[in-house]
C-alpha cells in the first residue's frame, strides 16, 4: 500500500533567534522538502505569540511559492472563524492564479491564539455565523457556485482560478470530522495536538460512516503526527524528551491545547474564569529510520489513512533537515 508523506511547519522562534531566524528555517525547510519530493508543505497560523512568527499563512504561502517549484504549498490551517470567507476566497484564488494547481487552503478550527487576539480579530463582529456555515460560504465562493437563495447572488471571487485552492478540514475532535465529513472534504486529525489515540479513531469512523457521497467527492483521511527521525533510537529520544503537552482546561468543560505553561496561564487569566492546567509527555513519535517505519506503517494499518503530515519543531536545524531526509530514505520505496 503506498503513503504520501508530507510536513506541516509552524515557523518556530527558538532561544537566541528572531522572526527573521524563523522564517528563514521555514523556506530553507520548504526548499529542501520540494528536494525530497515531500508531497505538500504546510504553514500555520499563530497570534499574540512570542514563540511562532507564522500569523499570516497567506503571506507566507506567497513568498514560499515563489521560492518553490513543483511542491504543493498551503494552511495548515487559516482559523476561519475570524474571517470573511469571501475575503479568505480572494486571497486564495489570488495564490491559485499565481500557481496553479500548488494550492492547499486547510481550516482549522481553534482561535490560533489566546482570547484578547481573538477579540482583536473579530473587533466589530455582532454574532459570527458558525463555522459550519461560514465554511459551505467559502466552498461557494472558491468555485464561484452561489446558491440561488445566497442573498448575493451572482458576486464573483476575482481572479477566478483554473485550478481552485483546495479544500481541508484540520481537526482533534468527533465534531471536526462530522463537519469534514458532511462538507465532503479531506479530513486531517492533528494528533499532535491531541494525542488520544481513542478519539483519533473515533474521529475517523465517524467521518467514514457520515461522509457526504452526495457532494461528488471521495472521503480523504490524513493523520499530522509529531515526529522525530535520528540516526539512533537514543538520539532521537534524546531529542524529544526536552517537549511537552501543555491542555487548559476551563470551567466551562472547553479544554485547549497551548505552547507552555505560561501560555495556560495567560489563557485563562483573559478569560477570567476558573482553570485547570494539565502537562503531559508530548506525543511524538520518533527512533531511528527503521523505527519509525514501522511505527508509521502500523499507524496506517490502524487508522487507514492516506497521507501523513509530520512535524518536526527540533531546535537544532540541521537535525531538522536530517529528520525529513531519513524519514524519507525510510519510505522511498512507498511513496506516490
């Protein structure tokens, strides 16, 4: 059964760097994953954050397009929920006409941030619509398909596209899969982020028994992992022992997953509510090349999915870039 392998980068500040180090890291990283016929490259979006510099995926979509070739670049993800979907709309059918067929606009569904950004991106907002209907709005609009009874009826998304960015759904949650699926878009389970293998499997039965055939569209299942390849097993715990999983979980039973310790804190100071912090061992999987095959291998028989996008926050940059190489050498002949 063949794989595609692809990186999702969150264009890390790490100690002793700037935003310019980061960015820096993030194209050189992109670069080398078109070398290594990584499938697609994806950027994140990160607000009122000291540790990432990536809060305008957009952007950096733009100039990694024009530092690229051939590699598929896109969101992983833009937090829909702050925005106009018709503007999100233009922005992508701006980078869709600058690269056909290299575009990816993934959704996530977490504010990307703590609560005072999230009031400054949605200062002037009344009542949002949900994120439900602001996204079948967005598929409207990025096939320039308006419903009859859409009260803008016959508005078009300039510049129309050849090749239209395509559509993911990033999610940790049965709910995020149910929505991926009742959309009939590809589905992505950031076990990063929630490392509950439980609810990962959930997530995906869900979206296979409730995908929406009626759309026209195949289900796509994708599993984003964090993950750490070195030229030994000791290394390569050596190297992931330093990172940790940091949840807030609230009064009101929301729970979120945030960078440090700190970060829950302020979280929950903003909100003003009453807060637990929970700091567990991150999950990442990681060992040698032929290690982490066959971890990856049992995965995919597991959940069945067809890609995987990892990543890999090594603050040592070079074993960074040997990270991707070795998983790569581990899959080369698998990949499609």
């Amino acid at each position: 059964m063949g794989i595609k392998l692809s990186i999702l980068d969150q264009s890390v500040i790490f100690p002793g760097e700037n935003s310019t180090d980061a960015f820096r890291h993030t194209i050189e990283l992109a670069q080398k994953a078109e070398e290594l016929d990584y499938h697609r490259f994806w950027v994140s979006e990160h607000h009122d954050s000291e540790q990432v510099a990536g809060s305008s995926p957009e952007v950096l979509i733009s100039h990694l397009l024009a530092k690229t070739e051939r590699i598929r670049i896109g969101s992983g993800g833009i937090m829909l929920q702050h925005y106009s979907p018709y503007k999100v709309a233009e922005n992508f059918n701006v980078l869709a006409s600058l690269a056909p067929g290299r575009v990816d606009l993934g959704i996530g569904r977490a504010p990307g941030g703590l609560p005072r950004s999230t009031k400054a991106l949605q200062q002037g907002l009344t009542e949002a619509p949900s994120l439900s209907d602001k996204l079948n709005e967005l598929q409207q609009f990025i096939h320039n398909r308006l419903d009859d009874e859409h009260p803008l009826k016959g508005l078009r998304v300039s510049p129309i596209p050849s090749q239209p960015a395509d559509i993911y759904i990033l999610g940790t949650s049965v709910a995020s899969a149910e929505l991926a699926a009742e959309s009939g878009l590809p589905y992505v389970f950031a076990l990063f982020i929630n490392g509950d293998h439980a609810v990962a499997q959930a997530a995906f039965e869900a979206y296979r028994a409730g995908f929406n055939v009626d759309k026209g569209t195949q289900p796509k299942l994708i599993l984003a992992l964090s993950l750490i390849v070195a030229d030994s097993d000791e290394e390569a715990k050596e190297l992931a022992g330093e990172y940790k999983n940091v949840k807030i979980h609230l009064e009101n039973g929301k729970t979120l997953t945030v960078g440090t310790i700190e970060q829950a804190e302020e979280y929950g100071r903003q909100t003003q509510a009453k807060f637990t912090v929970e700091v567990k061992e991150a999950e990442i999987t990681k060992g040698t090349k032929e290690t982490v095959r066959q971890q990856l291998l049992d995965i995919q028989g597991k959940y069945a999915v067809d890609e995987f996008i990892v990543a890999t926050s090594v603050k040592d940059f070079a074993k960074r870039i040997r990270s991707f190489e070795l998983l790569k050498e581990a899959f080369s002949e698998l990949l499609v």
